[in-house]
C-alpha cells in the first residue's frame, strides 16, 4: 500500500508541476512564493498531506527551472 500511495502522490505531483510549469516559467519568483505561501497555509491547517505535495511541486519546478 506504501508503495501505491507513493506512486499516486508522484503521479500528482508531476501533473500539478505541469500545469504550473507556464507560471512558473514566466514569473518563477512569485510562483514559488506563493506556492511557499500555500504551504504554510496548509500547515496551519493540519493537512500534512496537501503540504507535502506543495513541498514536491515546488521541488520539481526548481529542478525544471534550473539551468
């Protein structure tokens, strides 16, 4: 089961990467910011789970915005 949620949440996360992958493109700065915003918010909200996808959203489009 472990691994089958893992995989699921992978699976979200590239999907919401990519349709922020334009925003992110154009205003990367402030898409992160947000997206670290969000976050927080999340966290104040106890939902552990919708934080943690942020975290790895966020984390994916470093790694495509990088040089």
């Amino acid at each position: 089961i472990t691994d089958q949620l893992k995989s699921e949440h992978d699976k979200a996360v590239h999907e919401l990467a990519k349709i922020d992958e334009k925003l992110a493109r154009e205003i990367p700065e402030k898409f992160i910011k947000e997206k670290e915003k969000a976050m927080g918010e999340a966290v104040k909200e106890l939902d552990f789970e919708t934080a943690a996808l942020i975290r790895d959203e966020i984390a994916e489009m470093r790694e495509r915005l990088a040089p």
